[in-house]
C-alpha cells in the first residue's frame, strides 16, 4: 500500500489520522512540524505512490509554504490540506500552487478515505500516462540492448537517419532486431508523436495484404459490408513499416510504388484517392538487389525504399552482445512471471556464448523464456537451455553425398521440421527465411509437415 505523510502540529490530529490509516493497510509517516517535514524530503525521496497529507496552519511555517516547497523539491508528490471552515481560501490558494484537493476538518473518516483514495488513482493514473508518452516519443517500450561495438555502429547510424524523412531499408536475417531499429528510427524522429504502425507482408495473401494496406469501401468483395480504413491511413503523419517487404507480389509492389511517388493512395471498391503523409520503413532478410536483378522485385520501388540502408548483424557476429542481452529477457521473463530469477551460471553463459544463433536474437529470447519457466531456483543453469552449441559443421569434400542440390535443400528443411517438432513458424525462423517462403517449399518438394 502507498506511503502517507501525515503533517499536523495537533497530536490528536495525528494519532487520529495514523491509526485510521494504518488500519487501511497504509503506511504512515507522522511529522509534527513544517520543518520536520520539509527536512525529511530533502534528505530522503519519497517511495513511489505516496502522498502527503498537509495542514494549512502550522506554528512554525506557514502550510502554504510548505505546499510551495514541498512542490519544487518533488513535483509528482500528490498533496491533500487539511483546513477549518474559516480558512477554506488558503486551501484554494494551496490548490493553485499543485495540491490535489482539500478537506476541512473535522471531517468524517469516509471523507478522509475517499479523498486519499481519489487522490492516489488520480497520480497513478497520470504516472502511467507520463510513462506511455515517453515510451511513445522512444518509439515503443522495447529497449535495445547491445555491447557490441558492430551493433553500436548500427544504432549510432540509426539515431543519425531517424532525423530526415527519408524512407529507410533495414537489412539482417530473421530475428536480428529489425522492427525494434524501425521502432527507434520513428521515436526518434520529428514523426514521434504520431503512429507507428507495423505490419508483416509475408504473412498475408495478397487480397488481404491489399486490404489491408489500402483499407476498402462497403461492397467492394464478398463480405466487405461496411467501409474499412487501411494501415496507410492509420499511419498517416507517423511512419509504416513493411516487414519482409520482399515477398510482396508484383502487383501490390506497383501500388505501393504510386503511394510513395504521389503521396495518395485508392482504397479497394474506390474510385476516389485518399491523400496521406507516411515515411516508409521495410526490411527484408533477402537480398533486394538479387531479387530485382531476377525480376522479382521492382527495380524503381527498390531505390525508392532504399533510399538509405541499415543492415543488421546477425547475432553470431557481435557475441558480445549475447550476455547482456540474455540477462535482459531473464528479468524481463522472471518479473513477468513473478519468479525468483537473479542471475545466469558460469556454465550457462559459455553455453549461450558458444552457440551459433541461427534463429538470431529472437531465438535467444525464445531460450531465456523456457529456461525462466523451468527454473527451479534464483540461477538459470547450463542444463535449463534447450539445446547444445550449433556451431557450422564442415565436412570433408570426399564425405558430401552426390545428391541435387535441390534434395539437399528438401532433407535440410525436413530435419529442421522434425527437430522444431514441425513447427512452422519456428522452422522458418531457423532456416532464416519467411513463413510464406518456408510453406512454397514444402509445396514444391511435397513435404507433409501437418503432424
């Protein structure tokens, strides 16, 4: 329960207020003097969700100047005075200066209760809210965790580009981070204070991706019965990011293409075209100049995209970074499922360290959540992460089979499935391609990966 100062130069007052209080599961604070009062703030802050419950009249400094005070040593601490009848304009005087609200004695113990308790929902409301907008002005509550000096380089770069208004291409295999750099290229831009909104083309057919991208009006497909605002016009003012932007189909690469070229856009079913203002942020794990020199991708949407690039290391190239990370999503897994986990063995950091990482940061994440789970005590230990080092395995020329490379690629994926227990989504993770890609290749070699 929060903290209450009480501050009241009546030592029935006092004696009162505490026991009222203290029965209320509060914990209470006596000080018989301004100055006692003002002594302890100024040595000591109070604990988060206190308040102060302060008398008007007190023999040795005037109340409303130890409201005053009071508010410039600690702005956030709520203030509730205490006042008689004939003193009520000293209230409203304290009032204007920052106190929350006032009582006049003497006062019922629901009055003094009701009053407290509004008070501290007010300030725990406002807390919250200040919370949200600094998280919203960093782009999101996400930390980006890092020690090494390759990833330093790239979230340097990031902080410098996030200033223009230039759409940006973000590089890097599956898991690397690449929505969490566009995340602090928009909480860091003159864009900050308006949406951010994301959006994972490879998880979508094209009709819905159309759909949801350019929003559609009543009756423009089956079931379509009223009109629907696509993410560009949500995103307008803010910034849209595209993840997997490569496995975008043709067509819907062309009316993309208008969008960043003419800044409007037509819902499905429309005839009318919607002006919008969004900075344009993708990011794929192919390599986008490969795929437009094969005609998969749109050569002039590419230069419009990529009109600067950040590519993001894998994991396994910046170890350094494995640590601080994996103690990251240890508190976070261990506060999020009120668990008594403080640290990482030796054993299970060398462990962490000497893995490859295919699966990049997200499957590092993956591991430390498991190992959280699991645990059994205040340590994660060696023999709680799921699996062993993955170090490349080399083999000898003499020992590689002579088999198509096609085949070779179709029993790689299926050992994948079988060792992820066919999960898909976790397959394409470590095979480091999308899931849309992952389900054409089970297509094309006809493997059966339901089970």
């Amino acid at each position: 329960m929060p903290c209450i100062y009480i501050c009241d130069d009546e030592a029935g007052i006092l004696r009162y207020l505490a026991k009222l209080l203290k029965g209320h599961g509060y914990t209470v604070e006596t000080f018989p003097s301004g100055l006692a009062l003002l002594t302890h703030l100024e040595s000591t802050p109070p604990p988060p969700g206190a308040l102060l419950l302060q008398d008007v009249r007190m023999p040795d400094i005037d109340g409303i100047q130890i409201v005053k005070r009071v508010k410039k040593l600690h702005p956030a601490l709520p203030v509730v005075v205490m006042t008689a009848h004939g003193t009520v304009d000293d209230a409203v005087h304290a009032i204007k200066l920052g106190a929350y609200d006032y009582v006049t004695k003497p006062f019922p113990k629901e009055k003094i209760l009701g009053v407290l308790t509004k008070a501290l929902e007010h300030h725990r409301l406002a807390d919250e809210n200040r919370r949200l907008r600094e998280e919203l002005l960093r782009g999101g509550g996400d930390e980006i965790i890092f020690a090494s000096p390759r990833f330093r380089q790239v979230y340097d770069l990031t902080l410098q580009v996030a200033a223009s208004d230039a759409n940006i291409l973000i590089l890097g295999e599956s898991g690397t981070g690449k929505e969490l750099i566009a995340r602090t290229v928009h909480g860091n831009s003159a864009r900050r204070t308006k949406p951010f909104v994301s959006l994972n083309c490879a998880a979508l057919t094209d009709s819905l991706l159309e759909s949801q991208l350019f929003g559609h009006v009543r009756g423009a497909f089956t079931g379509a019965i009223m009109n629907q605002k696509g993410l560009l016009e949500e995103a307008d003012g803010g910034t849209l990011f595209l993840d997997e932007i490569g496995d975008v189909s043709a067509p819907v690469q062309a009316k993309l293409l208008r969008v960043i070229q003419e800044r409007d856009f037509i819902p499905l079913g429309s005839t009318k075209p919607k002006k919008v203002d969004v900075r344009f942020v993708a990011a794929t794990n192919k390599d986008l100049q490969q795929e437009v020199q094969s005609g998969h991708f749109r050569e002039d949407l590419y230069y419009r995209l990529n009109v600067i690039s950040l590519t993001v290391p894998p994991l396994r190239e910046r170890l350094e970074d494995v640590e601080p990370l994996a103690r990251h999503f240890m508190r976070r897994y261990a506060a999020r499922m009120n668990k008594e986990v403080h640290d990482l063995e030796p054993a299970a950091l060398e462990l962490l360290r000497s893995h490859h990482w295919s699966g990049n940061v997200r499957e590092l994440e993956n591991m430390i959540e498991r190992a959280v789970i699991l645990a059994g005590g205040p340590f994660l230990t060696a023999d709680l992460l799921p699996v062993g080092t993955r170090k490349p395995v080399v083999q000898q020329i003499e020992q590689v089979p002579l088999i198509p490379l096609d085949e070779v690629e179709r029993q790689h994926i299926l050992a994948v499935l079988k060792q992820t227990g066919f999960h898909k989504s976790h397959t394409a993770e470590v095979l480091g391609i999308s899931r849309k890609t992952l389900d054409r290749k089970l297509a094309e070699y006809a493997v059966n990966a339901k089970r």
